[in-house]
C-alpha cells in the first residue's frame, strides 16, 4: 500500500498570507507511461464533502480559484494557498490515485491566524 | 447537473447489517468508476470500496478493513450504487460517501454523506 504522510497536522495563517502544506508518498505515483503524477488534493469544509481541487499534481480543477496551486514530482508533493481567505478554512486531504487501495494524507486544518 | 445522493445510514448494533444507497443523476453511470469512501469522527478521509465500469466489467475493489463484509455493487438501470456492509464493527462509524471517480483524476463529484453509527 502507498503511505500517504501530510504535514503539518495544523497552520493559522494570516488573512492574505501564503500557506504551505506538505504531502509525501511512500512511493512514487508518477505514472511513466502518461506522465503524470496520480495525486489529488482536496478540501473539507466542516459539514460538507470533499473538493477536489487539484489533479495530476497541478492541474486545478475548473471553477478552483488561482490562488490555489499544486507543485512536485515523484513522492513529494505541495498544496500552497498564495493568499489565505476566510472561506479557505477547512481541512485539506492529498490522495494517491496510482493504485489501490486508494490513499489519503491524514489531513491538514487550516486556520486563519 | 450531476448530483450523488446517499441513503441508508442510521443506527445499528455491532455485528449487524446496514444497506447504503447512492442515487446519481446528470450523467450515464456504467460510464464510471465509482467509489466509497468514510470519514470516521475525528478522523480523514478513508477510502472503502470500488466498482469499476461497464467498460472494465465492473470489477469490485476492497479496503483490507472491510474486504469479506462489505460488498458494492450497482444497478445502472437504476443509476444507483450500493453497499452492503455486514458484520458491522464500532470502527466502522463515520459518514459515508459515495464519489464518482473521474478518469485518471481522482474523484470530481461526491455525495453530502450519510452517517453510520455502529453501537450497543
């Protein structure tokens, strides 16, 4: 099975100000014959199922604004919010869609500062 | 519109017998690859089952935790998917979700959940 290892558990940040989370797999998820990484990040608000926002690594997915992006290769992998907003509170999942079982990170609360 | 809705979740004794529903709308359903996924309290997200499509003859994957009790299957004709969970354990509690795998990008529509409690 692929381990998926996110970090921080938490972060406040300041109303405008970057956020940075961390996401790891225990082994590559880069796909060679596509290649494109096999990794999603997804956002939960509470109350509420998940988002996806970003696929292949990198890719937003349509209507997910800029300020959000992707980045990395391989096994490690980033989730950066360029510019924290209020309604960005919520608890942010990276997943490996490489092979099953299918994995998620523990999760990342995000917080404003 | 695409639209996922759950069904079924409720109250059950441990070692019993629960019967989850998805309806889906908006789009042909033998199309896809769909999925289970929980989110226990307190907990993330933990993938549980996959029904692939028509297409890959709708082959059924299983989480190590519920292979043996739990069974997905589907009824395109009544674009509903479903998951028979037995042998229900405490641990099983959480909200779950049905989502629709989008190809080779991770799952782009999920249900609003339905909650599964599993207690004495």
């Amino acid at each position: 099975d692929i381990v998926m290892t996110q970090s921080p558990d938490s972060l406040a940040v300041s109303p405008g100000e970057r956020a940075t989370i961390n996401c790891k797999s225990s082994q590559s998820v880069l796909d060679s014959s596509k290649n494109e990484n096999f990794l999603s990040w997804y956002q939960q608000k509470p109350g509420q199922p998940p988002k996806l926002l970003i696929y292949w690594a990198s890719t937003r997915e349509s209507g997910v604004p800029d300020r959000f992006s992707g980045s990395g290769s391989g096994t490690e992998f980033t989730l950066t919010i360029s510019s924290l907003q209020a309604e960005d509170v919520a608890v942010y999942y990276c997943q490996q869609y490489y092979s099953t079982p299918l994995t998620f990170g523990g999760g990342t609360k995000v917080e404003i500062k | 519109e695409v639209q996922l809705v759950e069904s079924g979740g409720g109250l059950v004794q441990p070692g019993g017998s629960l019967r989850l529903s998805c309806e889906v709308s908006g789009y042909t359903l033998s199309d896809h690859y769909m999925d289970w996924v929980r989110r226990a309290p307190g907990k993330g997200l933990e993938w549980v089952a996959r029904s692939k499509n028509k297409i890959n003859g709708y082959t059924t994957e299983y989480a190590a935790s519920v292979k043996g009790r739990f069974t997905i299957s589907r009824d395109d004709s009544k674009h509903s998917l479903y998951l028979q969970m037995n042998s229900l354990k405490t641990e099983d509690t959480a909200v779950y979700y049905c989502a629709r795998a989008a190809y080779l990008r991770g799952f782009d529509y999920w249900g609003q959940g339905t909650l599964v409690t599993v207690s004495s």
